[in-house]
C-alpha cells in the first residue's frame, strides 16, 4: 500500500514538472509568434470549452467513491458494472458535445469579436476535438485506474503525451504554420492517450466492462452541486475578462495561473494515492486513520507553504524575465500575482479534508459551501472587473476560495474525523501566519535584481533553501506536539 503511495507521489511530480515545463514553454510561443492577443483567444476558447464539464454532474468522485468497496473486495462483477455504467454515461457527453460546440461557434464571435469568425470559429473546432476523444474513449479508464492508487499509469501516459506534443508544437512554430496547426496537434495527442489507457486496461486489468449495465450511482445527484462550482469558479475569471475586459488582459491572466496551476498540480500530486488509501481504510474502519491523516496533513501543511511562499517572492520576477521583450501587453503585474498566490493559499488548505469528504462520499452535507463559493466570486469579480481589471477578478477569486475550504475542513474534522476542529485550525492558522511573515519580509529576501533566468534561478534556490529552514523547523516545533495531543486524546 505504501509503495504505491510513493509510486504515485513520484509519477505524480515528474508528471507535473513535465506539465511544467511543457506549460511555460508553449504559451510564450504564441505569444512570441503569434501574439497576446492569439494566445488570450486560445485560453479563452479552451475556457469556453471546459464548461461542457457541468454535464458530469459531478459523477467523476463519485464513480470513484463507488469502485473503493468492490476493489477492496475484489468483487469484478459489480467492477465491470460501474465502469459500463460509466462508459454509457462519459459516451452521452462526447455526443452532447458536439452539439455545444455548434452552439459555440455561433455566440463566442458575438461575445469576443477581436478576430475573425472563421479565425475563432476553426480554432474552437480545433480545440473541442481533444475533449471530445477524453470523454469518448478515456475517462472510464482514468478514473478506475486512480480508483485502484494507479495513477502512476495515467501519470506516464500524459508525460510521454507532453513530450511528443512538446516537440512537434516546437517544430511547427519554428516552421512558421498556423496557430490552427499548432493547436491540431494538442487535439491529436488527447486521443492518443485515452487509447494508450485502453490498451493498459485490457492487457494488465482485464476485467469484463458491462456494455448494457444498468447500474445506478447512489448519491450521484449530491455531487452534482460540487462539480457545477468547482467547474464554474475554475473558469469564471477568464470568461468574465473576455465579456468585460481584453483579450490581452485573458493572456495575462492565462501566463500567471500557468505558474499558480503549475504549484497546484504539485499540490495535487502530493495527494495522489491519498484519496484511494483513505478510501479503503474508512470502508475498513481502520482504526488508526486518524494517526495516519495527522501525519499526512504534517507534511502536506508544511510542503505547501513552502512553495506558495516561494511563489509569492518570484511569481513575478518571474513572468518580468519570462515575457521579456513582449511590448503589446503589461505583464509586469506585482499586486495581481499577490493576490493569486493568496487565493491559491485558500484553495489548497481544503486538499487533506476535501479527500476525506469524497472518500467517505459526503457530498450532501457540503453542497452550501461548494454552491456559495462561485456565486460570490461571480458577483465581487464583475463588481471590481470594470474599474480594477486583473486585480478585479483576483480579489473575487480570493474572497470566494476560504468559504468552500473551511466547509470542507469543518466537516472532515467534525463529522468523519470526529476530532478538535480546534486543534487542527491552529495548524491551518499557523500556515496562514508563516505565508504573512513571508510576505512583509519579501523585499528583505529579494537581495539582487534578476535579469536572465540564470540569476533568477540563484536567487530561487537561495530563498527556497532559507525558507524550508525556518517553515520545516517552526512545524516541526509547533504542529507536531499539537498533533501528538490529538493522538492521546
């Protein structure tokens, strides 16, 4: 169980900085080559796109929530009828797709008219073409395979995805084709990876997939509610700019989440396996699960605070150096990568107690909180976007993350945990007091300008290391006597 674990953590990193790496390359090629503006149109179409996502109804965790017991227990039969029930239903949305798609064709040249219909139009085909195949072929395989802590398979399936795509893309640019060319090959290697899933499953696995199941999802309407706000506050900033604000202001933005989305994938990897593990352990009624959530929360609380306080000190130093010599739009934006880092802060504090809450299927009893989180940042964002642009939507992303957050903590604590909401709220507190020391102390950490990435580098690996010292020693002191009286009370 532990390899695993480790196995997927490793998978999970690599499979990040690849994304990285892949991520910072890409966006700055269409920049460079083909403009802001182009590349404020991509992320702002790929925006558009991901609401076809409210059509899972949330079904995604709790597929997953579904496969724990029959995979603790071995029992294929009711496996091959989960994952029919899912093919059905991930095969009615690729049909359902099309039909949108269509319908976006028609309205996003009305709602962004900066380029031509054609233009827009061909690159909204383009893109769909990739999520069409991710639904038709590959979510089932996805979603068992994380189900039973393989993520390490998805894992290397989308590394060498990156790697192949990375070069051609490169290739392309260079070779001065078509941003619709450059996008077409992105589209090709979404299908390509939900076939390479395929093929693991049928040779490795090999359990009968039910074609006709008629198996119903209990509780697959309480997920609904989450996935239509995760779904909506994941993208309500980019479609909110492209109605209220400039495509170049959409470039911006896409250039500083690719950095924030970047440390939330590493956030993410570090759970990878976790919700699996958990999963198992609470159908079994282990009795040590809180001993071992206490432990995980030590170094998760500790691993990201590190990272996001990195962020806060280089995000932007970062970008100055990243968009260098790009002079059709401001990318020099200190207080907007701010507020970002903070309101990433605010997302990422949920990760340890939203997989108690999926794992354990508690989906009813947090829908408030996931139902009040987009409608306020909806409201602040298009308030603040006209006057305050950037910093607009930022301040709504930022207001809106803790309200779903502590819903998630608080119930996991509460009611599956059944331990001191106090006790781990002053965890959380201290992270929060560690990230605002940090940032009153940024200009005495910043201790050289930085013009090229060599120097930037540097300066990163220095504040990283100074950092690590004093968060690691602080929680080492602090959280660890707080988590040990939890485990003797």
């Amino acid at each position: 169980m532990k390899n695993k674990i480790l196995k997927n953590i490793f998978s999970g990193l690599l499979s990040q900085i690849v994304a990285s790496v892949y991520g910072f390359i890409i966006p700055i090629l269409i920049v460079k080559y083909y403009g802001s503006n182009v590349n404020g149109l991509v992320s702002s179409i790929i925006q558009f796109i991901a609401y076809i996502n409210l059509l899972q109804l949330g079904i995604g965790p709790v597929i997953k929530n579904a496969l724990f017991e029959p995979l603790a227990k071995n029992d294929k039969k009711k496996i091959g009828d989960i994952l029919g029930a899912s093919t059905i239903f991930f095969k009615r949305i690729a049909y359902i797709l099309i039909g949108y798609i269509l319908i976006l064709c028609v309205v996003f040249p009305i709602v962004n008219n900066e380029f031509p219909k054609l233009f827009s139009i061909s690159l909204i085909v383009i893109i769909a073409i990739g999520t069409f195949f991710e639904y038709f072929l590959g979510m089932t395989y996805r979603l068992f395979l994380t189900s039973n802590q393989k993520n390490y398979i998805v894992d290397y399936v989308n590394i060498l995805g990156y790697i192949i795509s990375l070069v051609l893309i490169y290739i392309l640019v260079k070779t001065d084709q078509s941003i619709q060319s450059v996008r077409l090959v992105g589209s090709i290697i979404f299908i390509i990876k939900p076939l390479l899933l395929k093929r693991y499953y049928d040779k490795k696995i090999g359990i009968k997939i039910n074609k006709k199941s008629k198996y119903n999802f209990e509780n697959k309407w309480n997920g609904f509610a989450h996935h239509i706000a995760a779904t909506v506050q994941g993208n309500t900033d980019v479609v909110i700019l492209t109605i209220f604000s400039t495509l170049s202001n959409v470039s911006i933005y896409s250039i500083y989440n690719l950095i924030i989305t970047g440390i939330n994938n590493i956030v993410v990897s570090l759970t990878n396996g976790i919700d699996g593990y958990f999963g198992k352990k609470l159908v079994r009624n282990d009795s040590n699960i809180k001993e071992n959530f206490n432990l995980y929360i030590f170094f998760f609380y500790t691993i990201v605070t590190i990272f996001l306080s990195c962020t806060l000190i280089l995000i932007t130093p970062f970008v100055s150096i990243y968009t260098k010599n790009i002079t059709d739009a401001n990318y020099i934006q200190w207080t907007f990568g701010y507020l970002l880092v903070f309101a990433e802060f605010n997302f990422a504090i949920r990760y340890p107690y939203a997989t108690l809450v999926y794992s354990k299927g508690h989906f009813k009893e947090t829908t408030k909180y996931a139902i009040v989180e987009p409608i306020v940042n909806i409201i602040v964002s298009i308030i603040l976007v006209r006057k305050m642009g950037l910093i607009g939507v930022a301040i709504g992303t930022l207001v809106s993350m803790p309200i779903r957050s502590f819903g998630f903590i608080y119930h996991g604590i509460k009611n599956i945990l059944k331990d001191s909401f106090f006790q781990h709220f002053k965890i959380i507190i201290l992270s929060y007091i560690e990230l605002l020391l940090i940032f009153f102390l940024k200009d005495k950490l910043m201790f050289m300008n930085v013009n090229n990435f060599y120097q930037w580098a540097l300066q990163a690996v220095i504040i990283f290391i100074a950092i690590s010292l004093v968060i690691v020693i602080i929680n080492y002191l602090v959280i660890r006597p707080i988590l040990r009286r939890n485990k003797n009370e």
